[in-house]
C-alpha cells in the first residue's frame, strides 16, 4: 500500500510516520519548503517523545519521505489523507476549511486511477461530503471515494495512541473504500483493536462528540472542585469516588486551571456552532465553553489571594507555560490567560518551561524566561506550578524555600500533597483540597 499525507502538522507527521512503521509506503507533502527541507535533514519541527527516532529508523528503512511535490506523491497513491490545518475561524468560531477544500482541489488534479480520500483532520459534519463534490467538479472523470478518519491522539502520548488504539473509527459506506481502510490498518486487527465501519457524517461527528465529552467531563470535576472549597472536600478523593463506578470511569477527572491545547477548545467551539445552526443547540457545551474561558482568567485571582490580595511590586514565579506536559504546544494554554493577568495586576513573572519557551516568548513577551525551576523561583515571593511536567513534580522543597522570598505555593494542577507542603513549611493552596491548618499540627 502506498498513501500521501497532505501536511507536516501535529496530525499529519505522526499519522504519516505511524503508518510507515505499520508497513505502508507514506509520503508526507507540505507546501512549506523549509520544513520539508528541515524533515529530510532529520530535524523533526515538532516535540513529541519518541518521534524521532520512528522517522528516522522509517526514513530509513526506505518507507517515509518527505516533499513539497503533491502531484507526483498523489499520483503514486492508493489512499491520500488530509491533514491540514482547521483552525477556528476569527469572529464567529467555526471551523476554518479553506485549507482542506484547497487540498481536495489539489487532490482532485492530481489522482491516477482509484484513489481513497480519507479526511484525518478534524473536520464538521457534512465537510466530506463536500471534499467529494468539490473533486468531482474538478475532475469529474475521477474514480474515488471520501472517507472520514478521525484522529485520537494526545500530545505527548501520539505514538502510543496511534500504535494502540481504543478504537480505530472509519467512515464510509463504499466497500472497496473500507477494503483500502481495513488494509492500512491490518496491524491493528493483530491486537484486536475495535474497528468501527460507519457512515462519514457519523464519523465526522463522532470526532467532535469524543472531545466535547471529555472536555464536558473536565469541566465538571472542575466545577465539583470549586465546590469542594467551599464545603472542605477534596476533590482527589471524590473523583476517585465517582470514577470507580466503570459508568463513570477515572479518566480525564483531574481538576485544574481550565482545558486547552490545540483540540479541545476549537472543537468544543465548533460544534457549538454547528449545532446552534443545525437547530438542535447543545447547550450543555455551551455552558462548558463558557464556564473554561471565565476558569482560565479567574485563575490569576487565586494567585492574588495567596499574596494577600495583592501582587503590585510582587515577583510570581510560574512553572510550567505549556497546555499540559510534553508538548511543547502553548496554543490556548491557560497561561495565555493567567500570566497576563499577573502581570497586569503588577507582579513580575519569572517562568520556566522545559519544551514552550520558544514558542512562549512570542506569546508572552513582558516576563523573565528563567533557565530552570530553581532560577525562576529565586527572590519569588510566589511560585505558581501551572504545568505538571515531572521536573516539577519532586521539586527540592528546602531548596526551594531557600530561593523564595517567602514559602508560598499555588498548585494549579494538584501535584504535591497538602499535609506534605504544611509539613515543609510552606503556605499552600490547591484546586478543591483543604490545606490542613498548621497550627494544629
Ligand atoms: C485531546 C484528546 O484527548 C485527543 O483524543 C484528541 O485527538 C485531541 O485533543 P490533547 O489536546 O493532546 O488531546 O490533550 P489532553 O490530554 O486530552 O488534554 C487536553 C486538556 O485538558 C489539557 O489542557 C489538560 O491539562 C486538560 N485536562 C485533561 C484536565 O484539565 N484534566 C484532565 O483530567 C485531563
């Protein structure tokens, strides 16, 4: 089998690489020369643990290239995935689809003999329908079928999520498609992984369905949390409580500052949309989309409260900038909301990240980027750990107390223990757990 993946994205790269470790001949295209130029130099554009070494033992063994040219590369294809960007449309937050109706053009000119176009970027109902109108207007001798192919992959964990999947879902309701599909996927059968042969709008939906209840359930223990401050319970125990039930489950039940990251919170945003057109509103993801964004700016508030109610001529040093750990992604990350707000409040911030702060220093250009956690905490009268990368989760709390102006921690993200910080001197707060008092002690 050989297929094209049409763009070098988050998505794309590691789809592409994924299938060319399963055996497929894959040939990655993107428009943007430099980055072609750059992956063919073995220099890999994004942070992803271990993908690497996947392109280059792939690259390698003769199955994974990478080039601007998509005529030749779809020409030689049996299957051509799209894996452009869709990013939210500025103003009304719908999905941007100019991207993949310019590739379905692209796509369309180019294609010799039977080819299977899979849309693998996450895109509204209803778009693969018009992927296969848009080719059949350019070429309407074409011999193809649309298949939608929806990704679940995690930053961070996108290797072990492809290689191992909870389910594989495909839609299409072309047997000679699913045969395609079924071959590309023939590893997977091995390990019994669920395979789910749907119609493409199900598909499509399925997609944005998945997202929005996590980001539902996310935004729920978080609210439990506020919850649990106001009445002195813990919400580590009660998600515990709650998610044993196998109903419920434990996942994605970890309270902290607010969802973000490059999927949840345009996909929450878009169906929204989506449905609101449709006539048949979700206003349960309405509320959630409301409720994140006020979480997101009402974090820094928890901040001032720690430094008795105010931050003017204050240092606050923030650990971790990224949406979550592993990533060197800072797109919708609650520190694009929360440092801001901290420094408006006239803290200065002293910030270290392990992989964000390339991209970080464009996005927030008025702090001080600190070469790790003990220097970004040094003559802090705060520290705020934002993103719970492992560095930061056994930090040298006497080291730290040394550095800080004054022992006092923020943990946006419940990584050290209450009792455990009160015992190590520090004042202390987390999201819906009680501090014990020291003084009873
Ligand atoms: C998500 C989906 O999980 C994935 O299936 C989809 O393909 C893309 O979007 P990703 O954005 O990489 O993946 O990260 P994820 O681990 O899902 O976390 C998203 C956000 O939710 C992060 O900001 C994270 O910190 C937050 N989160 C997650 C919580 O606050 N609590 C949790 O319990 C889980």
């Amino acid at each position: 089998m050989r297929i094209s993946m049409i763009g070098t994205g988050y998505v794309g790269l590691v789809s592409g690489t994924c299938f060319s470790e399963f055996g497929v001949d894959v040939t990655c295209v993107d428009k943007d020369a430099r980055k072609i130029d750059r992956l063919n130099n073995g220099e890999i554009p994004i942070f992803e643990p271990g993908l690497d070494a996947l392109v280059a033992s792939n690259v390698a063994a003769g199955r994974l290239s990478f080039t601007t040219d998509l005529s030749e590369a779809v020409a030689a294809s049996d299957a051509v995935f799209i894996a452009v960007g869709t990013p939210s449309r500025r103003g009304d937050g719908h999905a941007d689809l100019s991207y993949v109706y310019a590739a379905a053009r692209e796509i369309a000119r180019a294609m010799t003999g039977y080819t299977v176009v899979v849309t693998k970027s996450t895109v509204p109902v209803g778009t693969g329908r018009e992927v296969a109108r848009i080719i059949r207007e350019e070429r309407p001798d074409a011999d193809f079928d649309v298949v939608s192919n929806p990704e679940f992959l995690r930053e961070g964990s996108a290797i072990q999520d492809f290689m191992r999947p909870d389910r594989v879902v495909i839609g299409t309701s072309s047997p000679r498609a699913q045969e395609v599909m079924r071959q590309l996927y023939r590893v997977l059968y091995l390990i019994e992984t669920p395979i789910l042969f749907t119609e493409l709008e199900t598909s499509e939906l399925i997609k944005y369905a998945a997202n929005t209840f996590l980001a539902t359930k996310i935004t729920f223990i978080n609210e439990i949390a506020d919850l649990c401050e106001k009445v002195g319970a813990n919400v580590h125990d009660v998600a515990r409580g709650i998610g044993l039930d196998n109903r419920i489950g434990r996942k994605f039940l970890h309270a902290g500052p607010g969802y973000g990251g490059s999927c949840f919170p345009k996909d929450t945003l878009a169906l929204v949309k989506t449905a609101q057109e449709e006539g048949a509103p979700l206003r349960i993801v309405e509320t959630v989309v409301d409720i994140n964004a006020k979480r997101k700016k009402a974090m820094a508030t928890r901040v001032l409260d720690a430094c008795d109610g105010s931050l003017e001529g204050k240092t606050v040093a923030v650990l971790g900038l990224t949406f979550k750990p592993n990533t060197d992604d800072m797109r919708d990350s609650p520190s694009l909301d929360i440092v801001p707000a901290l420094v408006e409040a006239g803290a200065t911030v002293r910030a270290f990240d392990p992989e964000g702060m390339d991209e970080a220093r464009g996005l927030l250009p008025d702090i001080t980027y600190c070469d790790d956690a003990y220097d970004a905490m040094t003559g802090a009268d705060v520290v705020v750990l934002l993103t719970e990368w492992n560095e930061f989760r056994a930090l040298n709390l006497e080291r730290a107390k040394a550095l800080l102006k004054a022992p006092v921690m923020v943990d946006l993200r419940n990584v050290y223990t209450p009792a455990d910080m009160v015992a190590a001197g520090f004042r202390y707060t987390s999201i819906g757990r009680p501090t014990p008092d020291p003084s009873e002690g």
